[in-house]
C-alpha cells in the first residue's frame, strides 16, 4: 500500500496557527484573573496585587490584539490566498451541503462510512472554524466595548479620536446584550467557555481524524502535510 504526501499548511499558516494557540492560552489565563483573581490569596502585599492585576491586564490586552491581527489575516487569506481559498467550501451549494453531511456521518459512525475524499479541506471544517471566527469576532467586539468604558473620561494615550472610533463601532454590543456594560461583560465571558469547548472539540477531532483516517492529519500544523492512500483517493 501506498501513500502519497499531500501540502495542506504553508510555514505561515502553521506559524499563524501557532501563534494563535499560545495567544488563546495566555488571553484565557489572564481573562480568567481580571474575572476573579484567583491566585490573589498568595500575594500579601496590596501594592502588588495592584501590580499583578496591571500586568494582567496588559498582557490580556496584548493577547487579544496579537489575536485579532491574526484573525484578520486569516480572514483576508480566506479570500485570497494563493494556496487555497476557504471560502469555497463556505458556499452552500449541493456539493458542499452532501460533503459537508457526508463528513458528519463518518465522524458519528466511527469512520464506518467514507464517501468524501479527505485530501484537503472539508465543508465540515470550514463551517467549523467559520464558527471560531465569528466567536473571535464577537470578542474582539466585546472586549473593546469593556475597554473603552474604561476610559470613562473620553481620552487615551494617543488622544481622543481612538475612544471615539471605538464609541462608534462597539456600542451597539451594549444594546445587543440586554442594555447594561455587565451584560456586555457575561456576553464576553460566555463567549470564552464557548471557545474553549471548540477548541477541545479542535484537538479531539485532529486525534480522532488521525486514528481513524491513519492519514497523519495531527501531522499537519508541524510538518504542513498529511499523506494519502493512493488507491483511495478519488
């Protein structure tokens, strides 16, 4: 039996997704501290907790930028990349709606039934992390609202044309949520639990797909390639 090496993520796709990961970890972490500091109990000395919460805080901030840029640039590759374009499998039309099905039913049936060629990106997938975006996208909405009602005066560091841009883009989330910033602030932290189930659901399904395919997908954002049984390949 042969197989036969297929390229699914170019250098900057696994460093992007890399990137994304470790971003994800440390905006989760320190997230989780703004919310209830939870590691408070060791720090004896007010003027350091004080201190701790400012740096987590910053790297927060930090986390979630370095985030959003990335999400960005993803969303611009969607379209545009030379390599492939997602977006394809977005469109849903009679082919994307059987493969996206089709993939379904071989994740629920342990791989019993396969009627789709697995050598590059699938409909299931690209719904899949369309849904991860849109979450991000929330996010980076929310998080900004809570941000620029921090600066109650109306100015920043850079002056008072970036309080209102975010005034102008972000406050309909206050409105979205029910009305009040503590709404916005559930919505933010709801959102949070939600994607960090999808991404345990990420990596159960990156092993699963290994396991049951024996196609090396877990392979993929370390080396960019999976291989393929020829013989199956349509």
């Amino acid at each position: 039996m042969s197989y036969k090496k297929v390229k699914r993520m170019t250098a900057f796709m696994r460093w992007n997704h890399w990137v994304v990961a470790i971003c994800m970890v440390l905006a989760v972490a320190t997230g989780l501290y703004i919310a209830n500091p939870y590691y408070q109990s060791f720090i004896a000395d007010d003027a350091a907790t004080t201190f701790v919460m400012a740096w987590n805080r910053y790297i927060h901030f930090v986390a979630a930028i370095i985030f959003d840029v990335s999400s960005i640039v993803i969303a611009y590759l969607y379209f545009f990349s030379r390599f492939e374009k997602p977006y394809k499998k977005l469109i849903p039309n009679t082919h994307n709606i059987k493969e996206f099905w089709e993939v379904f039913i071989n994740l629920i049936t342990l791989n019993r039934v396969k009627k789709f060629d697995s050598t590059h990106g699938d409909s299931f997938n690209a719904v899949f992390f369309f849904v991860f975006h849109l979450m991000l996208l929330w996010m980076l909405l929310t998080g900004l609202q809570l941000y620029v009602h921090g600066l109650a005066s109306g100015h920043s560091s850079i002056g008072t044309w970036w309080p209102w841009i975010l005034h102008l883009f972000t406050d309909w989330t206050v409105w979205a949520t029910g009305g009040t910033y503590m709404d916005v602030r559930m919505s933010h932290h709801i959102t949070m639990y939600a994607i960090i189930v999808w991404v345990m659901f990420h990596i159960y399904y990156q092993i699963w797909r290994t396991i049951f395919w024996q196609e090396g997908d877990i392979s993929i954002v370390v080396g960019g390639s999976k291989y393929i049984k020829e013989e199956e390949k349509k």
